[in-house]
C-alpha cells in the first residue's frame, strides 16, 4: 500500500513539474509562435471583417468547423473576392493558409467569406507569427552589408552571434530535463527502495 502511494505521489510530481515546464509556451510548431485565435460564423454569400495589428511576417490559417469558409487578406479595411480588393487569397474546400510577409502594410484586412453551398459556415483563425520567415530575413540583412562593403569580418560575427544562443537555449532545456530526472530518481531511490 504504501509503495503504490508513493508510486502515484511520483507520478503526480512528474507531471505537475512537466506541465510547469511547458506551460509558458504558446510554440505550437518550431518556425511558429500563436499570437491570436478567432472563432466566428458567417450566413452563406457574405463577410466577417478582422484586423490584424502584429507585426512581422504572419501566418494565418483558417479552418472551417463547418460549412466553407474562404480567406481574403488586404491593405484595405474590407477585402472582397473581387481580385483588384484583396492582396493575398486562400479559397479551398480544406484549410485556407495565407502568409504575410513583414512588410506588408499594418493594419491588415482580414474577409472571411462565407461559400454560397452552406447556409452557415463556422470557422476558426489563427495568426502565428513565422518565425522562419524572420531567421531568413535577418540572414538577408547580413549579407547586404557585406554587399555594402561592410566586409566579411561583420558576417562571420554575426554567425558567431547566433550559434552560442542556440546552444545555450538547448543546453539549458536538456540541462533543466536532467536536473528533473535525477530529483526524480532520488525520490525514488529514497522511498522505494
């Protein structure tokens, strides 16, 4: 009796200590941070309008819970599916994806159409911030200063730079996993055996 208390009081600790440890994350991919979620409905033929303020490049993915929903995104307030009122467009049967790249202008248009088949179509948005889109752009800012005469010397710091934060963010991460593991360990070694 007392070796299984022990066992479910290991357990519980377990997973209370690993719930704490990645409950500060909102990362639902590793090139992507969710910054906002939308749930809305739109009748058949018609629009719901957002805005979107986040800078950065964006991602945004539509879902349709039921019916179809279609995404259009703009520089305007109120994009349409006309071609000359939206910029970037997503209208399949399936999930809709659309990225923005940073320098698109803010505040973004957000239209959500709702298909002429479903009297009612019920959706889902989500807004991640591309985290690969922003490693790829830092990577073309260092190379035109070395275009610009900056000299190769500037990029290879710059690369220095990068490497050491990488790994020490892992470092700490695997660090933190094994300090867990043999607090874990001690325990049980103490009460059961």
């Amino acid at each position: 009796m007392r070796r299984e208390f022990i066992l479910v009081l290991l357990g519980i600790i377990c997973i209370s200590t690993l719930s704490s440890l990645l409950s500060g994350y909102v990362q639902i991919e590793t090139d992507k941070i969710l910054l906002d979620t939308v749930v809305g409905a739109v009748g058949a033929g018609n629009f719901s309008y957002w805005q979107l303020g986040h800078t950065g490049p964006l991602l945004v993915e539509l879902t349709s819970l039921s019916g179809d929903a279609d995404l259009y995104v703009s520089d305007t307030v109120r994009p349409s599916y006309e071609t000359d009122k939206n910029n970037l467009s997503s209208v399949t049967c399936g999930p809709d994806m659309v990225n923005i790249p940073s320098e698109f202008p803010r505040p973004i248009g957000i239209g959500v159409f709702g298909h002429w088949s479903h009297y009612l179509s019920e959706y889902s948005i989500q807004v991640f911030l591309d985290t690969s889109a922003v490693i790829s752009e830092e990577q073309v800012l260092t190379i035109e200063k070395v275009q610009q005469g900056l000299g190769e010397k500037y990029g290879e710091l710059d690369r220095r730079k990068d490497k050491p934060v990488t790994r020490k963010s892992e470092e700490e991460q695997t660090s933190r996993l094994l300090k867990l593991f043999s607090i874990l360990n001690m325990i049980f070694e103490m009460f059961v055996l």
